[in-house]
C-alpha cells in the first residue's frame, strides 16, 4: 500500500496527464482557428459543428464497412469541403464588403449543422470505434491508453504536415504572405480569395482530424460541438489567434486544469476554469499570452 | 412638423392602445401568455438591440441576463419575500452589475473577441446556475408564486398591462436616449472609435455604459419572465435561446425600436407558425417568394451582388423542398431559423423593419424636424486674448516602433496665438509627433506641456479633454451622421443634464442650443446649408472642412490641423486659407502641418522643419526656405556640393 500523500500525487499527475492530453485536441481545433484568422481576420464559429459532423460523417462511412484507415482520409476530405462551403456561404461576402457579419453567419451555420445532425444521426451519444487498443499501459504508476498515445501523435502529425507546408511549398509561402499583408500579396499576384479558401479548407480537415481522434475517447453526439467549441476558444484565445506553439501550450495547461477541477470540484465544474481563463486573458492580453500586439494607424 | 410628430407618435399610441385592450375583448388565457411574452422579449430585445444595433458587436450574453435576472428576482421574492417592484428592481440592478462587470474587460475587445467574451459568460453563467444547488435548485428548477404589488395580488391580465407599461417606458427612455448625445456617440463609436475619442466624448465609456443599459434590460425582461412562468430552469438560457434572440433583432431590424418589437413578436409566434404544416408551407413559400423578387430587384438594380440575390434564394428554396420531405418540421426547428436568418442577414441586412421604414419614410414624405437659427459665432467660440506665451512645448520628444526612429529627441515650442507650421519631406516624423501629442500614441520618453503642465500621455480622450483638437490626414468623420450631427457630438460643454434626466426626455432644451452653437461652426466653415447632409456624402473637400469644424466644437487651447489641403483642389485651397485665418483671427493657436509651401508661407508665424525625427531648421517661413538644410532635406544635394544659400524653395 502507497502512503496516502503518494497516493495523491498519483492521482493528480494522472488526473493532469490524461486532461493534458485530451487538451491537445483543443490545441488542434484552436490552431482550425488560427489558419483562417492569419489569412483573413475571421474564425468560424461553427467549427465545433464541423467537427461534430465529420465525426458523424467518418462513423457512417465506417458503418458502412470501409476500413478505418480508408475512412481517415474521406472524414478529412468531407471537412475540407464543409470548410468551404463555410467560406463561400458565410465568410467572403463580408470579407469583401469589409463588416463583421460573418460572425452571425459562421454561427448561423453552427445552428444548421446542429439541427441536421440531429435529425439525421439522432440525438444520443454513439461509440466511435477505433483500431487502436484502450487497454490502459503504465508509465510510473501512471496508466496511459495506446488509443490516448494516439490522439497525440494525430494532433502533432496534423500541425507538423501543415507548418511544413505553409514553409516548404510554393503554396504555402502564398499563404504566409497573405497572412503578412493581405494586400501587398495581392499585389504581387498572390490571390487572396484562393488562398482564403485554401485556409478555410486546411482548418475544415483539422476540424475532421480533431473529430475523428477525440471521438473514440469520448463518442459522438451533437452536444459534443458546444463542449469542445467553448474549449477551443479558450485555447486559441488565451494563446493568442496567431501562436501556434502557443495553442499546444496552452491547450495541454488548460486540458489539465478541466480534468483536475472536474476531479476534485465536480465535473459541472470542468468547463469553467477555462472560461474565467478566456475572460482574464482577453482584459490582461487582448492579443494572448503568446500574441503580438498591433499598431493603431489612423 | 406637426406631421412628422403625428405620424411617428401616432404609429406608437395606435399599437399600444391596440395591446392593451385586446385583453378586454378576447378572453383566452393561451393568446394572454403570449402577448405577456411579447412584451417581455421586447424589452429584453430593444436591450439587445443597444450591444447589437447600436454598438455594431454581436452579444451573445443577452440569454445569460435573461437567465440571470430571472434568477435574481425569484430568488429575492422566494428568499427575502420582496414584493413586485422591489424584485424587478434587484433583477435589474443584477443586470447592470454583472452587465458592466463583464463590459469592462470585454469592450476592450473588437469583433470576434467581444463575441468570444459574451460567449464564455453565457456559458460560465449557465455553469453557476446549475451547479450552485444550495441557492438555485440546479437542473432540478426554482418555483415560485408571483408577488404582490403594493400589497394587492397580481392577476394574469393586471400582470400583463404591468408588462406592456413597462415596455412603453423603456421605449420612450431609449427613445430620448437615442435622440440625445448619447445617441450620436453611440453611431459615432462605429464609425471611428479614434475619431470618438480624438472629440473628448469617449468611446469606452459609451460602449461601457450601452452594454450595462442592455444587460440591465435583460435583467429587467428576466424578473418579468420569472414572475410569467412561476418556475425557472438553466437550461431555459443557453445558447440556443440567444440564436433565436439574435434572429429575432436581426430579422426585426437593427437599431430600430420597432425592429425589436417585430422581431419580438416574431420569436413568440414562430414556434406556433412552425408547429402548423400548412402555415409552414405558406410561411416558406412567402418566404422563397420575397428573396426570388428582392433578389431580382437587387440584381436588375445591380444595388446587390449576384451571392446577395442568389444566396437567400437557395437557402430558402431548401425551405420549401425540405417542407416537403421532412415529416416533422418541429424537429427542424432549429434548421429553419438557422435558414431564415441567413436569408435575412444576407439579403436583407437592414431587417424587415429597415427596409420597411426606408419605403414608409418616402411614402409618407416625412422631414426631419425643423433646425433652430443658427448662434452668434462669439458665443460658441469666443475671441481669445493671445499673449504670445508658450503654450505647448515638446521637450526631448521620442518615440520608436522597434528600431524605426520616427520621432528622435523633438524640441519645439508653440506660442499662444501663433499659427504654428511643421513641415518635413514625407517620413519625417511629422505625424508621428502630432499623434503623440494628441494621445494616440504615448512617447517612448520625453514630455509634452502644454501651458506649462504635463498633457496626458497615451490617451486621445484624456488629452482632447485638455483642450487640444485635431483633425486627421486621413479623414475620420462620422460617416452615418449628419454633418451637423459631426459637430453636434464634439461640441464641449454642451451636454450637462445626467442620464436619468435624458431618459425621462428633460434635455431637449439644451439639445436645441447645442444644434445652434453647431450652425454657427458650420456656417464658419460653410457648411451651414449641408447641415443635414450625411459626412460620407458630403464632396471631399468640405468632408475636410467639416472635420475643421468639428475640431473647433472642442473650443480648444490649440488646434492641430494636420496636412488639411492634402487633395484638396485649388478653389478649395484658397476657402481653406481664409478659413484658417478666420480661426486664427479668433485667438486660437494652430498647429498646421502641410506640404503647400503658399499656404505655410501665407499662414504660419513661425515653421519647425523635421527631418528623419528630427528638427532641422525652425524660424520664420522665409527664413526657413532659405536655410540649406532644409533646401537639402527637401531637394537633395550632390555630393560634396553645398546648396547656394539664397535659393529660395520652390513653391
């Protein structure tokens, strides 16, 4: 028998090793965020929704008998597209007309995508199957699931792929110079509506990717687009819209903080931290802890 | 004039009149509870409407004030046995706390973040009131008995007229409101919250205060909406509920009374609509109809692009198709508000009512109200006695951006009465001290003085409070309001009645004056036949005129005009002479940066040169166009050779 203070420790770091990797999965659904906010100022609102629906999207192609690793790639193909059918029905228009009624629309879509999931896949919780075993492993007394080592190695994978191609690939160095002066690579011949596109597109498939790793641990439904949305802001907030270190960050920090407030306050609770964080950063640092700060130029 | 107040007043008595006698003529307890409802989304909507229309940010708190007011007075009347009054009272100071609690970090925010903001609230307030068992009943529900008011029991209809007479007071307080400054500040913050605070009115504390004053509505809305059901829930307040608020403004109409009172009555009839196949059908097929011909309109007009006519066309074409194919439409419900509302915010951005008071506007032909005879000029802006004293002085005045050095180590003293020019090749750091002293930016070290006392630093607002004015290079008008409205809202010392007093509609006399006080500043400029002309439609060159007069509202120590014939063409240069001199006349002392070497020669007393942040020359204007520095800074020199000193500069 362990002393009971040993006791508690374990029961913490597990506690905060388990939330710290749920909170990757934030991470990635804060970095969907940030690739539309470097390109064109906006994020979708529905993306909690998008995510949800690729879930739901990736579970019926695996009910209907495609492999998982085949249905990997067509769950990240249905996001790309929701991505831009977000972008052209709810964002560019008032891109171009310079006003900020893409926030309405992006949740006008959320609400949508909400009512047809729930029309369609019905209102209750389904398992996600997966390959990867939930038979949990110890490190140091710590018990860890190959399927939570997974979730990990998902997350990085999927940021790794696309920070390698915003900086090796001709595209991608499109992409960046959009994000740098919307103008300016206009002007240089770099359009900046495909390269919107291209990044409502890229934070779609993150928004699959997200899906289809979290929804083995925690299944699906159509409430589980505003749990996780609320978190992803947190996240992206808190870090700043233009960090992507920075979301990992804080994404893992904040995935702990839930995980330990549900353990020792009540799992009502879990959101909040994460919210008093949201509100604090954004009356401390605006701009995130990770931010810039931006120049007012009249 | 008597038309214009028939007609507007009118329109509202008529509706009133109508509602509150419907419960003498028809004795259905159902039609009952909904009008009670109406009249509670409301006021919950027209609080709504001051974040949403008036301050152009979308709130998604308005839910959680609903929530939390509700919460409030069922809480007082269950726990401290308050009476009616009191209840909604403590539900609405509720409102207004947490209101400007949550506005003070939140409205420093802009867009998305605001939205993120109000976002988490919500939810952070759902979390409380279902977790905190021991004061709410959690998920389980509070019930509670409607109070007596003044001692007498409250029955459905007398709750009913209770709620309508409190809505007709909202509506009159926001009316008087929205006709007063706050009003103005409310459209100007919008259009140029730099420009909002360069006037000393203060963008921050508007948004502030507007958002506690809608937050404070929530709370009000939520005691009646307790004291309605006689039983609360959290989830009666999540997310969902605010779409459906935020539908019901935006479909109703933004910064519009009765868009809110539309969009009201919209919320509390829908789901009936809904629940009915065949008013279903009727309701999307009207609905297809509308965006088939306003989108046609639009696109013969060529007044819409082709997404704005085609978009609500698809989406309400899936109405229709869906009607067919769904067996039950109330499980969609969510699915069909979701479509409506993109068909509105698309192709109907100003609601139903926007686009319904544009066409009665022009129907009925109704004139603004008539303008009062302009003041004497000497009582707005009186003539100063100018002693040639230092009045503003930069001492050693830097500022960096990284390692940019755009103003290095600036001396320079501008004497009371004197018509100051600085002057400098582009990127010479002119404005970037000029911003600096007007507190858009704070130095990185050095100090300003003005009268011999430090200025504030970093801050538009606190400095244009210290009496210094400013225009911009590139013009900050309030594009949306009138140009006389533009003065109107900078004019200092104007508006002294307190809130309380505007809401109850008691500072309409000093609205007058100041309209009076703002004619005379037009018609120094001009501008006095425009007077009701919107800024953005104003021609360019008395768009920059306007700025000069609503920079001298302020009545200011000094004013700052910075490059004000920048694209001006040369008739209105000449105006901009004799308007400056007419200002100069008056005693004011002037900060002129310009690139006209006529107009520097023909205006200034005195001209600093700047150059690369620095001072280069400073004297008379004669003296400084003969000075080979600045004939070098301006020409360029060969190297090795020296400009010959009696060049003169080119003008």
């Amino acid at each position: 028998m362990l002393p009971e203070s040993r006791m508690n420790t374990f029961i913490i770091a597990q506690m905060a090793v388990s939330g710290a990797l749920m909170g990757l999965v934030y991470a990635l659904i804060a970095y969907g965020f940030q690739l539309t906010f470097a390109t064109s100022k906006s994020i979708n609102f529905g993306q909690g929704e998008l995510v949800m629906l690729s879930a739901f999207f990736s579970l019926t192609l695996l009910d209907l008998g495609m492999p998982y690793w085949l249905m990997v790639p067509g769950g990240l193909l249905f996001g790309a597209a929701m991505g831009l059918v977000v972008e052209r029905a709810c964002v560019r228009l008032s891109l171009e007309q310079k006003n900020e009624g893409w926030i309405l629309l992006t949740i006008i879509f959320g609400l949508l995508g909400f009512s047809a999931a729930e029309n369609i896949w019905g209102r209750d919780d389904r398992p996600f199957p997966s390959p990867i075993s939930a038979d949990a492993m110890h490190f140091f007394g710590i018990s860890i699931t190959p399927l939570e080592i997974s979730v990990a190695i998902g997350v990085f994978a999927v940021m790794g792929a696309i920070e390698l191609f915003k900086r090796k690939t001709l595209l991608g160095k499109a992409f960046e110079a959009v994000a740098a002066d919307r103008d300016a690579a206009q002007l240089m011949g770099v359009s900046a509506t495909h390269t919107i596109m291209l990044s409502y597109g890229l934070s779609g498939m993150v928004a699959a990717m997200a899906g289809i790793l979290i929804s083995p641990i925690t299944t699906v439904g159509p409430t589980m687009a505003s749990a996780l949305i609320l978190k992803a802001f947190s996240v992206a907030v808190v870090a700043g819209l233009d960090s992507g270190f920075g979301v990992v960050v804080i994404g893992i920090v904040l995935g702990a903080l839930e995980s330990l407030t549900s353990f020792y306050i009540g799992s009502g609770w879990r959101e909040a931290p994460g919210l008093i964080l949201l509100i604090l950063a954004l009356a401390v640092r605006p701009n995130g802890v990770f931010g810039k700060a931006s120049i007012r130029k009249v | 004039m008597l038309k214009r107040l028939l007609l507007l007043r009118g329109a509202e008595l008529i509706a009133l009149a109508l509602l509150a006698t419907i419960p003498l003529t028809v004795n259905n307890s159902y039609a009952l509870g909904l009008l009670t409802l109406l009249a509670i989304y409301g006021i919950l909507l027209i609080g709504l409407d001051v974040t949403v229309g008036y301050l152009g940010q979308v709130n998604l708190a308005q839910a959680a004030f609903l929530g939390l007011g509700a919460y409030a007075a069922g809480l007082s009347v269950t726990m401290f046995g308050f009476g009616m009054l009191e209840a909604l009272a403590m539900s609405m100071l509720i409102g207004l706390v947490l209101g400007g609690l949550l506005a003070f970090p939140a409205l420093r925010l802009e867009g998305p973040q605001f939205a993120l903001a109000t976002l988490s609230f919500s939810a952070l307030s759902t979390t409380v009131l279902n977790e905190w068992e021991q004061l709410t009943g959690g998920a389980q529900g509070l019930s509670l008995s409607r109070p007596a008011l003044f001692g007498h029991p409250v029955n459905a209809p007398g709750f009913y007229w209770l709620c309508l007479i409190l809505l007709a007071l909202v509506w009159m307080a926001l009316r008087n409101m929205l006709s007063s400054q706050w009003g103005r500040a409310f459209e100007a913050l919008r259009d140029s919250p730099i420009a909002t605070d360069a006037m000393g009115v203060g963008t921050y504390r508007h948004k502030v205060a507007g958002f506690a004053l809608g937050s404070s509505l929530g709370g009000l809305a939520g005691g009646l909406y307790a004291f309605n059901f006689e039983y609360l829930q959290p989830q009666s307040f999540t997310y969902d509920l605010m779409v459906i608020l935020l539908l019901g403004v935006v479909l109703g109409g933004r910064k519009s009374l009765w868009g809110a009172f539309f969009g009201a009555s919209l919320i509390v009839l829908l789901p009936n609509l809904l629940s009915n196949r065949l008013m279903f059908v009727v309701i999307s097929a009207l609905g297809l109809l509308v965006a088939v011909i306003a989108g046609a309109r639009g696109w013969m007009k060529k007044t819409t692009q082709p997404f704005q006519a085609i978009a609500p066309v698809i989406a309400m074409g899936m109405l229709v198709v869906g009607g067919f194919l769904v067996e039950n439409t109330e499980n969609w419900r969510k699915g069909i508000f979701a479509l409506m509302l993109f068909s509105v915010v698309v192709g109907l951005p100003d609601g139903i009512m926007g686009f319904a008071a544009r066409y009665l506007t022009r129907l009925f032909r109704i004139d603004p109200p008539a303008l009062p005879p302009a003041a004497a000029l000497d009582e707005v802006l009186p003539v100063r006695r100018s002693d040639g004293r230092p009045l503003l002085e930069l001492k050693n005045l830097k500022r960096y951006f990284g390692g940019v050095k755009a103003v290095d180590d600036i001396c320079m003293t501008v004497r009371s009465g004197q018509v100051h020019g600085l002057i400098g090749p582009n990127g010479s750091g002119k404005s970037t001290a000029v911003n600096v002293i007007s507190g858009l930016y704070a130095p990185t070290s050095g100090a300003v003085l003005l009268q011999g006392k430090a200025l504030p630093t970093g801050s538009l607002f606190k400095v244009a409070r210290a009496g210094v004015a400013r225009t911009f290079q590139n013009l900050q008008l309030f594009g949306e309001l009138s140009a006389l409205d533009n003065v109107m809202l900078a004019l200092q010392g104007a508006y002294r009645k307190p809130l309380p007093l505007v809401l109850l509609g008691l500072a309409r006399a000093e609205e007058q004056r100041a309209q009076a006080g703002a004619l005379a500043l037009l018609e120094l400029v001009g501008l006095k036949g425009q007077a009701r002309v919107r800024a953005k439609d104003l021609t360019y060159g008395s768009q920059r005129f306007l700025e000069i007069a609503r920079a001298l509202a302020r009545k200011p120590e000094l004013l700052i005009l910075d490059e004000p014939a920048a694209g001006l063409a040369h008739p209105d240069v000449n105006v901009l002479v004799d308007i400056i001199k007419s200002i100069h006349r008056r005693g004011i002392t002037i900060i002129l940066i310009e690139h006209h070497m006529d107009v520097v020669s023909e205006l200034c007393d005195t001209v600093t040169v700047v150059d690369g942040g620095q001072v280069i020359a400073a004297g008379t204007p004669d003296e400084v166009k003969r000075d080979p520095k600045v004939i070098k800074a301006y020409l360029g020199v060969a190297n090795g050779t020296e400009a010959p000193a009696t060049a003169p500069l080119p003008v």
